[in-house]
C-alpha cells in the first residue's frame, strides 16, 4: 500500500524521521499507525500540494471537521 500525502512533515513523522509533538496530532498520528498494520508493507510518498490542490483542499476539509467535532 502507497499512503500519499502533501504534508513533507506528515511523512517524515510516518517514517520516523520527525517526532510529533502536538498532543491532538499524536492521537491522529497513532490512528494511522494502528491502521497502517493491517497492511504486509506500507510506502509512504511526498506529493507536493501544487500537484494536487483538490487533496489539499479536502485533507483541510478533514482535519477541521475533525477538530471542531473533538472541540464540542
């Protein structure tokens, strides 16, 4: 499996490269962890947000949905 993200930082904690720091990215950080064990090998892949404006968007989307929920 090839999780792709615009985030250079994203993908560098997913690596290891990077340590998360934030407490409320860490509990979405340990989400994907956990699900990226369902899979035998997993690649993570930089794409740079000016190739794909439309994922930037709805990954935006996503996280603030997100917080505005845990925010209630």
């Amino acid at each position: 499996m090839t999780l792709k993200s615009d985030s250079q930082l994203l993908i560098k904690q997913l690596t290891g490269e990077y340590r998360v720091k934030t407490p409320h990215i860490r509990v979405l950080f340990d989400e994907v962890v956990a699900e990226t064990r369902r899979f035998s090998k997993v690649r993570f892949e930089h794409v740079p947000r000016e190739k794909n404006e439309h994922a930037d968007r709805l990954a935006n989307l996503g996280v603030d949905t997100w917080l505005a929920a845990r925010n209630r």
